[in-house]
C-alpha cells in the first residue's frame, strides 16, 4: 500500500531532517512510528501524501507515484486520509459542513449523497448529536473525532495520523484511540505517529523506531518492546514506559 525507498530531506543544507528512510507498510497493517522529538516522524507521515516534499527517493502509494505527482495532489490526498495535532476543522462552519465540503469538491458528490454520507461518519464515531454545531463549541476530543470522520467521508485507502492525541487532556485521550483501536480491528492501514505505547501494544503491527531523521528500528510490535535492538530505543521505552 505505501512504499518509501530511501527518502532524504533537508530544509536547508545544513538540516537534514529525513536520512535515507525505507519501510513499507502493506494493506491492512497498523504501523506505529515513535521516537524523540525533533526525529523526523512527523515529517516523514507527512511525505506520505505530499504535504512536504523530498529531495531523494520514492514514495509510492497504491501504485501511484507520490514524489512526481504534481496535478493529481488533491486526488491522492482524498485517497490518503490525514488526521493531525490540531484538528484542522473550519471554525466558521457547522461540523456537518466541515465533513461535506471536501466530498462535493473534490469527489464531485452532491449536497444530500455527501450529508448522508457525514451524518453516517459522525455516527461512527458518536458525535451525531454535534452535527449543527461549530468546532469551537466541541471539547478537544470530540473535535478530534470529528477530524477522523472528515477523513473517513472521502472513502480513504489508508489513513495516517500525525500525534492525534498530544493536544488533549488526558480524559479525552481515549475516546480518540478508541475509535482508531475500531479502525484498525477493521482492516483499515494506519501509519500512526504517537507516544501511546499503550495503542500501539494493542493495535499495532509494526512499530518503526526513528532518531536524528533515521529509522533505527522497524519491528514486529512484540521484538520492539520484548527486545529492542538498539540501545537508542532501550532508552526511549524506559522513559516513555517508565511515566
């Protein structure tokens, strides 16, 4: 499903931010990215469906070529579903219209196919009641939530999540991973980037371990946390398992 073959990056220079990065994640797979911050995660999520560019390798999505692609950009993008830190969503527009807008203008749909389309994704993720409401009247993780169904209405091939849950409280952690936990028990490929190592125990496949813009690690989830190879993750999951 997503391929990326040695991907470098720099935002000038002397920062390189991704050094040489390949991984693959196949359909259906959960795939968990960690590791400290300033390490290029975000960074490489991002790279998935374009949102920052890079200077060497491949990035191949379902077969499309996502580092040469310059006209089909909001194509893939509706094809690839982005979840990120700060929800994202229109202020000025009702949460129904935020789940509408991209389906009428980028899959063409019309007016009631895209709200009955909306309204059954707020179901899913149990915020049907909120539907006339603005995001500035929602708590974090409810907006959060809505986030998820905006992406889910385009009908997304896979779905990458750039640290869903660091803006929240921690009550309202939980009812964020509880509906990616449900995503991916229904076959949905994740690229995840989060420190809750408690999701990915649970759902992940795979977890990929990068530092200093390098993937380091990339593991099946037990190897990862039973036996970490690298001293570098010895240390981040004695910290981060350690709170």
């Amino acid at each position: 499903m997503i391929t990326i073959e040695k991907v470098s990056k720099w935002y000038n220079p002397q920062f390189q931010v991704l050094k040489n990065c390949t991984t693959a994640v196949e359909k259906g797979e959960v795939v968990v990215v960690c590791g400290p911050s300033g390490s290029g995660k975000s960074t490489l999520i991002k790279t998935v469906n374009a949102l920052e560019p890079v200077q060497a390798g491949t990035i191949m999505v379902d077969g499309l070529n996502v580092t040469t692609m310059k006209k089909d950009l909001p194509k893939l993008r509706s094809r690839v579903g982005m979840v990120f830190q700060h929800f994202e969503l229109f202020p000025h527009l009702k949460i129904v219209e935020n789940l509408c807008l991209g389906q009428t203008i980028v899959l063409g749909r019309s007016e009631d196919a895209a709200k009955a389309k909306a309204m059954k994704m707020l179901e899913r993720v149990g915020l049907t009641a909120h539907a006339q409401k603005y995001p500035g009247q929602l708590s974090g993780g409810q907006q959060q939530r809505v986030a998820i169904a905006r992406a889910l209405v385009m009908d997304p091939i896979c779905m990458l999540f750039d640290e869903p849950t660091s803006a929240l409280d921690p009550e309202m952690i939980n009812e964020v991973l509880d509906v990616m936990v449900e995503l991916a028990k229904e076959g949905m490929t994740m690229m995840v980037v989060t420190h809750e190592m408690g999701f990915a125990k649970k759902v992940a496949n795979r977890v990929i371990f990068m530092d200093a813009g390098e993937i380091v690690e990339d593991a099946q989830k037990e190897d990862f946390f039973g036996h970490p190879r690298s001293d570098r993750a010895q240390q981040f999951l004695s910290k981060i398992l350690s709170h």
